[in-house]
C-alpha cells in the first residue's frame, strides 16, 4: 500500500498517536509490523494444520442431540437467529471489504478486522482446553470440534461425543458480530471522549471494559444462554448470574471478554494520523509490491487480535475452569446440552469437584463409582520401596 493511497483513506473515527510517537515510530530501526506479521503467518499456519487434520480425521462427525428435544419455542429461536447470522455474512463482505475496494481499490482496517475477527472462531472451543466448562447444544447443526487435533489438548473428546461447534452460527458470527462490537465500542469510546476529553487512554480503556461487561451480560446472559445456544455447565455458582440454571451466566465471562472486546477497540481507535494501528508500524518499508504489503498488514492486524483473545480470555479461563462447581442438573438432564460427553447413557460422570480431573487416555470413575480403566492400558501399581539391610 503507497503512502498516498492511505491518506485517501475515507475517515474513520480514531484517537490520532501524539508526535513524540510518530517520531519514534520513524526512528525507530525495528519493523514492529514485521514482527507482528510472522506471529499472524505462525498462527495462521497452526489453525489451518488442526483444521486439515480435523477434517480429514475420525472426529469430523456429527455430535447427535440425543434423546431430549429442545422445546419447540428454542428451536424455533435457534433457526431464526441461524438465519439472520447467516444473512448477514454476506452484508458484511460487502460493507467492509466489497464496497470500499471499489471505491478505494484497497481493503480498510474494518476489512481487515472483519476476516481477522472471523478467523477467531479458531480459538472458541479453548476454554474449554483441561477441563470442560462449556458446551454447546448440539441440536444445531455441527461437525464436532477440532479439539482433539490441538496440540496438548486434555479435556474428553471421542468422535460423535465432544463439544459440538454450530458452524452455521458461529463461523459467520465471529466475523462481523465481533466487529460491529468493536465499531459499537469505538463509538462508546469517543462519547466517552467528547463527554470528559481530559481523561486518560486507561481510563477510557477502563470505561470501555465496563461497557463491555454489561454488553456481554445483555447478549449472551440474557439472550443467547436462555435461547439455548450454549451453556457455561462448569460456572463458580459462587460468582454467577441465574446459577443452578442451563443459562447460568458467570460473571467473570464479561470481564474476560470485556478485555477481549477493550483490546480490539484499542486497536481500531488508536491510530496515528494515516489511519494505522500500532502493529502497522514500518508497513511502508515493507518491499515487494501492495499485495505483499497488504498480506503483511493483514497477518499483523490477525496476530494482534489473536493475541488479545488468548491472553485475555482463554489463559484466565483455564484457571476457573479447573476450579469448577459440579454441573447443574439443569444441564445434565438434557442430552443436547451434555453432547455425550458425560452424564446418563455415557458411563462417565460429568466434571465434579469431587472427581479427578481426567485427561485424554486417563482412567475415570464410573457410576458405581469404580475406577474404569482407560482402553487398551493396564492401571498403574504400587512399587515397593527398596528397602536395604
């Protein structure tokens, strides 16, 4: 991308980096976007490996609903909100890459979120990485998950019994849903602004988190988690919202996703005065052409919101998640909630304080309580100390 063509770009409401910056920027002789870049290309390369090796693999198979029916009013709900995801895929493209190509010949920072945002999806089933903590309602129409095929995995997950991802919600979703949260967010960031304009980028990244707590409580606590899209079965009953109910809602959700959602407007609203984020830095040294620049740009902007997901949301989730009260009966009685994964019919119990955490190829208690040994191992036995005269 020349440096003319983005001083044409189409306006964008942003908090411009001061000079100091801009000089140190100029001076300075790293490549901060080259940087970026090969972590967005090093990312990139991991997710299409696990979804290679998922799709190609046993556990690319339908997660049944099982014997309970979801309620006619949920599936009712569920199809029409898959609909209106669905519908708006499209619509976004066109919004924020179609339109502005024609009319800029080049893709804009929201172009750029919206695929960034979109690939995301990649890392939705991370929480649930040692121990299950959330579940989907396998009803929707899914593949299972590419779970098992990330590196490290620990948590139970056998072909047609795991976490069952709605690609038909989801996949779309994660594009532009989470950019026009971000959009949103911007918009509450420079009211915010105008409204105080003496206060700090903290503060106001602070305000953001505080937004987006209560966003994140409205959309997911009382919408998405009542219509039945998926469940937090592993919450701290402690420090949760309608606890004991298939749509408990934890409160540390919101603010691990309002750090999430905090970082991804930073990113769009500190910008300098061409319209670049902070991971842009040197993109003008960058030889080879614009659509070397452009791919560059783009695995940057990907690297960053990555970033921001992982740090933000799924290394705190790990903790809680191994710190889980026992599922709620809510939960456990409905089989497209539990996806197989435990509970009646499975021989497994589900994920409780009082069990051990088990992992892949590990033994687990029964019903009955007895230990059930894993396939084809024998359990381990006690050696005896070698005791010398």
């Amino acid at each position: 991308m020349s440096g003319q063509s983005e001083k044409t770009q189409a306006p964008t409401p942003t908090e411009s980096l001061d000079a100091a910056s801009l000089s140190a920027q100029a001076q300075s002789p790293t490549k901060p976007v080259r940087i970026w870049a090969v972590i967005g290309g090093a990312i990139l390369v991991l997710q299409l490996y696990v979804w290679i090796r998922w799709i190609s693999g046993p556990h690319f198979k339908r997660v049944p609903a099982g014997p309970s029916d979801p309620p006619t009013l949920m599936k009712a709900i569920l199809i029409t909100w898959t609909g209106v995801i669905l519908i708006g895929l499209p619509v976004g493209v066109y919004f924020f890459i179609i339109r502005p190509w024609r009319r800029e010949r080049r893709i804009t920072l929201d172009g750029m979120l919206l695929v960034s945002c979109g690939l995301l999806f990649f890392q939705d089933p991370f929480l649930d990485y040692f121990n299950t903590w959330c579940t989907y309602n396998s009803w929707l129409w899914n593949m299972g998950a590419w779970t098992q095929d990330i590196p490290g995995w620990q948590s139970f997950g056998e072909p047609g019994h795991m976490l069952a991802e709605p690609l038909l919600m989801n996949a779309p979703g994660y594009s532009y849903g989470v950019l026009l949260c971000t959009i949103l967010g911007c918009w509450v960031m420079r009211r915010v602004k105008a409204r105080w304009p003496g206060i700090s980028n903290v503060g106001l990244i602070g305000v953001l988190v505080a937004w987006s707590f209560f966003f994140d409580l409205v959309i997911e606590g009382l919408f998405l988690m009542p219509m039945g899209l998926f469940t937090y079965p592993g919450a701290i009953r402690s420090l949760t919202i309608n606890a004991g109910h298939y749509y408990q809602w934890p409160v540390y959700e919101g603010l691990m996703w309002g750090g999430v959602q905090a970082g991804l407007c930073a990113l769009r609203y500190f910008t300098d005065d061409r319209g670049r984020t902070f991971v842009e830095r040197g993109l003008d040294r960058v030889r080879g052409g614009m659509v070397r620049q452009q791919f560059t740009r783009f695995l940057a902007i990907f690297a960053a919101c990555s970033v921001f997901f992982f740090v933000f949301y799924n290394v705190p989730v790990q903790w809680f998640a191994m710190h889980a009260d026992p599922w709620p009966k809510d939960i456990q009685k409905r089989s497209y909630f539990t996806s197989g994964i435990c509970g009646d019919g499975t021989g497994r119990l589900c994920p409780d304080p009082a069990l051990p955490t088990s992992r892949k190829g590990s033994a687990t208690i029964g019903p009955d309580g007895k230990v059930v040994p894993p396939k084809d191992k024998d359990l381990p036995t006690i050696v005896p100390f070698d005791r010398g005269r």
